[in-house]
C-alpha cells in the first residue's frame, strides 16, 4: 500500500480490512476502499482485471499508460501507480496528480541477446539451439543460455527428450510477448538522432535511403508506427520515420545519415537509432522494398506512442496470435 499512501495527505489514516489475492479492503479515514492489484499498466491487463466483479474503487499498477488509464476512466475507477501519479474520485477522496519520479523497475536478467532469441521465438522459429543461432547469428552458447532463462521464467517448456534437435516451446505467448517487451523498454539505447526527411512520399524517401546505405553496406530496420502501417495497419497518421541503424555512438549517427544523404536537424521526421541487439539484424524483413524490425520489437515500440499507439500494438498482437 506504499503507492497509496504517497498520494495521500500526511494526516490520511489508512487500514488493512483484509486481503483476497490482488485484492485489499482498506478503512480510509473511517471509509472502505476495495483497491485491485495488477501487476502491468497496459489497456489488456486493466480490461482483464476490471472484467472481475465487484470493481473496485481504486486500481495499482507499477507503471499505468495512457491507455489503461482510459479503460479505467471507462469503468469510472480510480487509479494510481508508482511513479506517484493518481486520478481518484470517491464520495471522501479527490485526487489528481502526475508522477513525481520516474519508475524503474527492478533489474530481471533480461539481456539484449535474449530479446533477439524471443523475436525469433515469438516469429516462429523452433527452440532449439541450432535454429535459434541460425536465425539470429548467435553462438550457440548464446542461443542455449537463452532460452535456458526463459524457461527457469516460465516462458519455455523443455520437451522431454533429449540431445542436440531437443526443442523448447513457447508456454504463455503472450506472457512471453508481455515480458519481452517490457524488457525491450527497459533495454532501449537512449540515443537518437533526429534528422530532415521530406514527408510527402515517406516510404519512396526510405527506399531512397535504403538504396543509399545498401551502397555503403549499412544495415538498418524501420520500427513503430510506420512499420505497423506495413504490416497491421490500422493508425491514420503517421508522423515520424523510427529507423534503427548500424551505428553505437552519435557520431556514427551522424555519418549514417550523411551517408543517406540526409543532415541532423532539431525535429525531423527521420528518427535514427542503434540496433538494440546484434540478433535484430538477422531477424530483418524486406517489404516492398523497406526493411522491417521482427514484429514483436514493432509492438514493443508501438505501446510508447500514445493510446493510438497501444491500441495498434493490441490489433498487432491478435493479428500474429498463433491460432493452435
């Protein structure tokens, strides 16, 4: 109840009632408030937990989008997460307020070679060893400590039999999916480098810049919002290109881009960033001539442009749910 008392006012008197699971019942200044714990703050996860009766008066979450915030609205439900923001009306409560710090979340031994061994699981590839360091490119050392993490997290089951064609699968997929991109923000670069881009025809100007750094042997995958535009679409707008490039350090941003032709300037429409692993460039699709980021890595970069943005990354995730 940490989360709950920091927005609430010093002289605030709050008691534990009782528990039932992600549920509590609080005495709040003489009050009962019913609060449900969910432990992601994405649209899906609010929808599930409010499918629950009797809703509560108050929803926790770590971290609560922009959108789940908006399916508690819908339900007339109060919310508040751990960055200290909170929107809560009750007949003895008002409280509206944005975060006050940033959330971090606990380390959780994800590593940027395991977000490429889960694109290429979340893709279709087999677990095994050797199928997962063909696709990715990485060593089969690599490939095995992978997906060994992902099954001590639940995410894999081992089969039962034994030896170098033994597979693992997917258990939760969309747990896995869920996990992998959480991570996938945790794990971004942090650099960017905006650069000018004609917007009339966006796709023939990434197509031009493809032709371009495939000159200089660069490689590079289009994410976000415009790739889903490609593959799932459903936004309307599209008002920015987010390319990854092969590039580490803003310099080599910089000579990316000039080899594409194109200069940095404040507010561009072009926004080049690094490769978050070694194993995305090997999971690269060719579509009409544009070169994609694996599908999962579109929706992880898709839930962090809005509710828009959410709503796409869900229309993504049941387009690409396996049917069996």
């Amino acid at each position: 109840m940490a989360a709950l008392r920091g927005v609430l006012p010093p002289t605030a008197q709050v008691e534990i009632l009782g528990e039932s699971g992600a549920d509590s019942v609080l005495r709040l200044n003489g009050r009962r408030l019913s609060v449900r714990w969910v432990p992601r703050g994405w649209p899906r996860d609010l929808t599930n937990a409010l499918n629950q009766r009797p809703l509560p008066d108050v929803v926790i979450a770590p971290q609560m989008s922009p959108g789940a915030q908006e399916v508690a609205r819908l339900h007339s439900v109060g919310w508040l997460d751990e960055s200290g923001a909170a929107e809560i009306s009750t007949p003895t409560l008002l409280v509206a307020r944005s975060g006050s710090h940033r959330f971090t979340p606990e380390p959780s031994g994800w590593r940027p070679s395991t977000l490429g061994i889960s694109e290429a699981l979340l893709s279709g590839v087999r677990g095994t060893v050797d199928a997962i360091s063909r696709a990715t490119g990485y060593s089969p050392r690599s490939a095995q400590v992978g997906l060994a993490f992902l099954e001590t997290r639940g995410l894999l089951v081992a089969e039962k039999r034994r030896g170098p064609d033994a597979a693992r699968r997917v258990a939760e997929w969309d747990r896995l999916l869920d996990d992998y991109a959480d991570a996938a923000a945790r794990l971004a670069p942090p650099l960017r480098l905006e650069v000018g881009i004609l917007w009339r025809d966006p796709a023939a100007e990434l197509r031009d810049l493809g032709d371009r750094w495939a000159q200089r042997r660069i490689s590079w995958a289009l994410t976000g919002a415009m790739a889903a535009s490609l593959v799932a679409p459903l936004l309307t707008t599209v008002s920015s290109a987010d390319v990854f490039v092969d590039a580490r350090t803003e310099p080599a941003l910089r000579l990316v881009a000039e080899a594409g032709g194109r200069e940095p300037m404040t507010g561009g429409r072009l926004i080049l960033r690094p490769f978050p692993s070694a194993g995305m460039r090997h999971l690269t699709t060719d579509t009409d001539g544009l070169w994609l980021a694996p599908w999962p890595r579109i929706f992880a970069d898709l839930r962090h442009l809005g509710v828009r943005g959410e709503e796409a990354a869900e229309h993504l995730r049941d387009l690409r749910r396996p049917t069996s």
